[in-house]
C-alpha cells in the first residue's frame, strides 16, 4: 500500500472501515467524517473536499491511484482544503443527502462522490469521477481544486450563499400529497415493464442493465394476482438470460452488480451481499411459481457462493467482493483456453471450452468471462461440466487474490436473512434456516446496543453507527421471513417490538413516510425520506410492506391505521414513476387484492411440519397463516388477541379459512384445507 512521504498514516488508520483503511496511506491527510474534520475547516478557514465511495467500487480505486496516491494532487488538497473521507456504507445517511446534492446540481450521481463544501457542510460543487488532469470534456481534479481554492478566497461569499441555497432548497423540498393506492398505479408500473422489456436478453431498457430483483418479485406477484402470463414471462426470460450471462460467476457462482451491456456479459465485476440476497428470493419464488428445478437450482449455488465465501465463522454476512485483482478489473474471473487444458486436460476441457463458449480472442481483454449467452443447449446445468467446476474453482483461488470487504452490515445481513429464511419455507433444506437463525443471532448479539437499538455495521469486533431506517426495516423484513418458515411466536413478538422501535426513531407523524435517520442520530443539513426503490428497495417500501403484514398478523387496529397511511405516502411518491417504487407496489397489493388468512389450531405441535409443507408448495400473495398449539398458544395471543377466539373443533385440529373479512367453517384434515385452497 502506498505511503505518505514519511511512511506516516493519516488519521484514517484508526477507522475499522476497509474503504477508509485503503486509503490511511494516501499523502492526502484525510480525516474520516466527525468533529475533528469540521472544526479545524472552520479554525484554519478552509472548504471541506469530502470523498465517498466504498472498498469495491472500481472507479473509486482508479481515482485512488490517479489522484489520491499522487504528491501533487496531496500537496493541493493538503494546502488548501481540509480532505474528508467517507464509507458510503457505513454512513448512508451521509451518502444520501450529498447524492441529493449531486443529481440535483449535475443530473446523474455515482460513486466515487465528489464534493466540495464550507465548513459548515453546505455543499457548493458536486461531481463523481475526476482524473487529475482534464480529458476531453471530464474537467480534471487539479484544475477544480485550483478554481476553487481561488474562488473561496475571491468570492467566498458567493460560494457561501450557494452553498445556504442548497441546503435551503433540500430542507423545504416539497412533500408529495399522500394519496389513495389505487390499481391504476400498479397497471401503469407493470405497462412500463412490458414496454421497456428486453425480448432477446430479457431484463429491461439498454444498457447498463442492473438486476433490481424487486421488480421481478412485483412482477411474479402481479402475474398470480391479475393472471398474466406475459409478467410471469418477463421475469423467466430475465431470470434466465441473467444466468446465463457472465454476470452469474459460473465458477465459483454468485451474481456481479451489474452489466456493461445488454446481453448481461460482461459484468462490473464487484459482487454485493444484497444483489445476492435479492436475488435468492427471486429465484426461489420462480421455483415456487413455475416449480422448475433450474430456478431451485440457480438459487441454490448462490447460497452456496455466500455460505463459502461471504460467511463470518459467528454467522454474520460480509458486505462485498471487489471488482480488481492486481489493479485489473475482472482479472481473478476470467480465463483463457490454454488455462482450462492445464486444469482439465485435454478431453474434459474441450468440453468446459465449447459449453462456456471460450475462444482464443476471447470476449474481455483478450481472456473469456465464461458464459451461456450463445448456448444453443437448453440444458444449462450440465451435470459432466458442474462434475469439473470444483477444480477450476481451487485453481482460481490459487491465481490470484480478491479483496473482501469484511464488514458486517445490519441491513444487508437481514436482506441475506430474508433469503435464506425462504429457502428453507420453500426447499425445506434445514442448513438454510441454520444459516438465517444464526445471522440473527448475531444481529442480535453483535450489532444491536444495550438499549435494543440496531448499529450500522461489525467490523473487527466493533459496532458501530447508529442504526438507521434500512437497518430497522429490512431487520423487520427478515424476522417476519423467519416468522413465515417456522411459525415460531418469538420471531412475531420481536418483529412487533422492533416496528415500534421502527416507528418511534423515524416515523413522521405529521405528513407521513419515515425519515432515513433517526431522530438521536447526528444532524446533517437535511433529513431526507428515500422513497425510490432502487439496487435495493427503500425503507419506506420495505416499512410499508411488513407494517401491513404486522398488521394482518397481529390484528391490531392501530398498526392497521399506521400500515394505510404509510401506504397511502407510498401511493402519492409512487405516481410519477410507478415503475421505480416497485416493492412500494408489493405492499399496495396487499391492500388492494383480496386477501387471505388462515388460522390452524393443532391439537399436536408436531403437525407443524405438515402444515408447514402445504402452505409452502406453492406462492399464495396476500396470504398470512398463524399457527397456534397448547405449546404457543399464550405467547401467541398475547401478540395477536383475537387468536382467543379460535379453538380445536371437537377436540381436534381446526383449519379456519378468512377471505376478504368473511370466514367459513373450519375444516379438520390437511386434505380439506388443502382442497380449500385450491379452490
């Protein structure tokens, strides 16, 4: 790692974060975000260059080796401006409101994020990626560091003034008008995804395609609830294409963030926990759908790739694996023939060659990123090439390294949660729910504080940050997964408390929604609410959906009113672009088609599993089933009140079926229920 001048860190060296830790030897002397930063911009009278991007991001480490590891640039940025480095990750509250900033003053945003600000955190100038000299149109780093050096001591008030408007303009934005969720909205998102729908590669619009599992998942259920094969279609051929493109690593398995082109094949090569995450349920709700073992299967390597390789020995996920090997990107993934040969001989590799579609030009850089673009074989998971997959696999470790960004985050965590959670519902293998009682566990343990609080992330036997509205809400996702595959009590009481906690920390009671941070977290110049469901689905979708869930399951009135009018601040954000608040749409379908609950009283606890392996054949939308023996029975209606008023019919088990506020007859075999629901 290169060093400063004297081999002496910057105060970087004392953070836990792996982006902030890449850069403790830069010759820039940053300072992570706190205080101490602020204090000495405003004592020694010098703007703020804050920096944000996080330890896999590929444009973040060529602007490193361009830039931050330069003297010249150091010495500029050391003379003239107080430099603060931030972990995207570890301080999306940060991130978010400057990203605000960006798109708003330049139209786009990314990472790595640029901005220049006073010492007060009033940003006057925004950008992404700066080379240190001017290319083209690109302005170069060196040339915006002067000019602004020389307008804060020219003009400063000028660039004061800017900067108050900013934070004025983000402060009194203008709350959408909470509105009625109304079936229009989720028709005009699903039109948007048929217009936009890719027919040869699948997914949706040109490249850069990114996988945005959410709107498969919005997708899967609008084609059960309004019995449209062309949605089920859409996400199939998504599904599909995407494994068979090199954004799916085929050897060592697991998905890239994104493609670089339309055919899904040559990927940014960084792998997030939370595509990961996302992803498994994707594919394990088309399994559960269509009940074809392809999708059961690509599911199944991706948790193989995150127990392998992404797991903590106490349980907790890591976050990401970098795009670069020795400073190239996508080095560690790509092969070329001859490499194969030397692997697999002579015979076997000719085949591995043919199937993965290798040739001697290559398709990235001169080497091949295997893929099954081209594949005219329908049969994608070929048993003789998986057979030789194992040793391709050791030899790519051997080859050379790829950093991990080891941190633990509680958001992320539960998405992977979430995941593994509905792989056992829906596969039954009892290492899934292994894997997601363990990492809450953790959650539980490692990243939530004395008061019951959640943090934000682990690292190195630390937490740390305060939890935000992600943290909360996705945390509440996970438990009421786990509710759902186990129909254990204690994962609804602690999806109970944590909504209120959810609740009391970030919910606006006065014009609805919840705000990113909480109410005792650090100040910044505004408090935004995230609404957009973007590489992941936003707090405020994901809050709706498990305060109607909550509020199904527990019967209570007041998270009832509470779910409506967060659905209701869901419906007046989503109606300009429906499309782009699908998971918002998940949870609007819950209140706008017929649901349905079922209640089982078991005489014996160890019907459960039977119970269990009916509920979980196929995917019912708007379902929510509450189980109830001897052996849960007071914890259970404490949680939900009116589960008193249901019972054993004649001293047997009783299976009660609500639809649409209407109950019938209890029924007393699994057959009946059975035959019940299937009508």
């Amino acid at each position: 790692m290169p060093a400063d001048h004297n081999g002496v860190p910057n105060r970087l060296i004392d953070e836990k974060s792996p982006y902030l830790l890449q850069h403790a030897y830069n010759p820039v002397k940053w300072y992570p975000w706190g205080k101490e930063a602020f204090e000495k911009a405003k004592r020694e009278d010098k703007p703020v260059f804050l920096s944000i991007g996080y330890s896999t991001c590929h444009w973040c480490h060529v602007m490193e080796r361009e830039s931050f590891e330069d003297d010249e640039v150091a010495e500029e940025l050391n003379r003239n401006f107080i430099a603060v480095k931030v972990d995207k990750e570890e301080r999306p509250d940060v991130d978010a409101v400057y990203m605000t900033v960006c798109q708003a003053l330049t139209g786009s945003g990314g990472w790595p994020l640029t901005i220049l600000m006073t010492p007060d955190q009033r940003p006057f100038y925004a950008g992404t990626y700066f080379p240190k000299y001017s290319r083209y149109t690109m302005p170069g780093l060196m040339d915006l560091l002067a000019s602004a050096a020389q307008q804060w001591k020219e003009n400063r008030n000028e660039l004061l003034n800017s900067g108050e408007r900013i934070a004025q303009a983000l402060s009194g934005q203008e709350a959408k008008k909470a509105d009625r969720p109304i079936k229009d909205t989720v028709f005009s998102a699903a039109e948007w995804f048929a217009q936009t729908f890719d027919r040869r590669y699948g997914g949706f619009g040109a490249s850069p395609k990114f996988p945005s599992p959410h709107n498969l998942l919005f997708l899967l259920r609008y084609s059960i609830l309004e019995h449209d094969s062309h949605a089920l279609e859409m996400v199939e051929k998504t599904l599909r294409q995407m494994y068979r493109g090199g954004i799916f690593d085929h050897v060592g398995f697991g998905f890239s963030r994104y493609s670089t082109d339309k055919k899904w094949l040559v990927p940014h090569f960084e792998k997030m926990l939370y595509d990961n995450a996302l992803l498994t349920i994707a594919y394990l709700e088309a399994f559960q759908v269509t009940r074809d073992g392809f999708y059961k299967a690509v599911a199944e390597k991706t948790m193989k790739y995150i127990l392998r390789e992404m797991t903590d020995e106490n349980g907790g996920f890591y976050c990401a694996q970098d795009a670069d090997s020795d400073g190239q990107e996508g080095k560690y993934y790509v092969f070329t023939p001859e490499e194969i040969t030397s692997i697999l001989g002579e015979t076997e590799s000719k085949a591995f060659i043919e199937h993965f579609g290798m040739t001697q030009a290559g398709n990235f850089e001169g080497k091949n990123i295997l893929n099954l673009i081209d594949s005219p074989n329908d049969n994608l998971l070929d048993e003789r090439i998986e057979r030789m997959l194992p040793k391709v696999y050791e030899y790519r470790l051997t080859r050379t390294k790829l950093h991990k960004d080891d941190k633990i985050l509680a958001s992320w965590n539960a998405l992977m949660i979430a995941a593994f959670a509905d792989a056992y519902r829906i596969l039954g293998d009892p290492q899934y729910l292994d894997a997601a009682e363990k990492a809450m566990h953790f959650v539980q343990n490692s990243l939530t504080d004395e008061a019951g609080g959640l943090r934000v992330r682990y690292r190195d036997g630390e937490a740390a940050g305060t939890g935000g509205l992600d943290d909360y809400a996705f945390t509440g996702w996970a438990m009421l997964n786990l509710y759902d595959a186990t129909y254990n009590a204690d994962y609804l009481k602690q999806a109970v408390e944590l909504s209120q906690q959810m609740l009391n920390r970030f919910y606006d009671g006065a014009n609805g929604g919840f705000y990113l941070s909480a109410g005792d977290a650090e100040q910044l110049i505004y408090r935004p609410k995230e609404t957009y469901d973007g590489a992941v689905p936003s707090g405020n979708s994901v809050a709706a959906l498990c305060l109607f869930r909550l509020a199904a399951l527990t019967g209570n009135p007041d998270l009832q009113e509470t779910a409506d009018q967060q659905l209701r601040f869901m419906a007046g954000t989503a109606q300009e672009f429906p499309a782009g608040h699908s998971f918002a749409l998940i949870a609007a379908m819950a209140a706008l088609y017929p649901a349905r609950e079922i209640v089982c009283v078991l005489k014996d606890d160890g019907d459960r599993e039977q119970v269990k392996s009916l509920m979980y054949k196929k995917m019912m939308p708007n379902t929510t089933v509450l189980v109830k023996s001897a052996a849960n029975a007071g914890q259970l209606e404490s949680i939900a009140e009116f589960m008193k008023e249901y019972h054993l019919k004649d001293g047997r088990s009783a299976y009660y079926v609500c639809e649409n506020h209407a109950c019938s007859p209890p029924v007393c075999e699994l057959e009946e229920l059975d035959k019940k629901l299937s009508e």
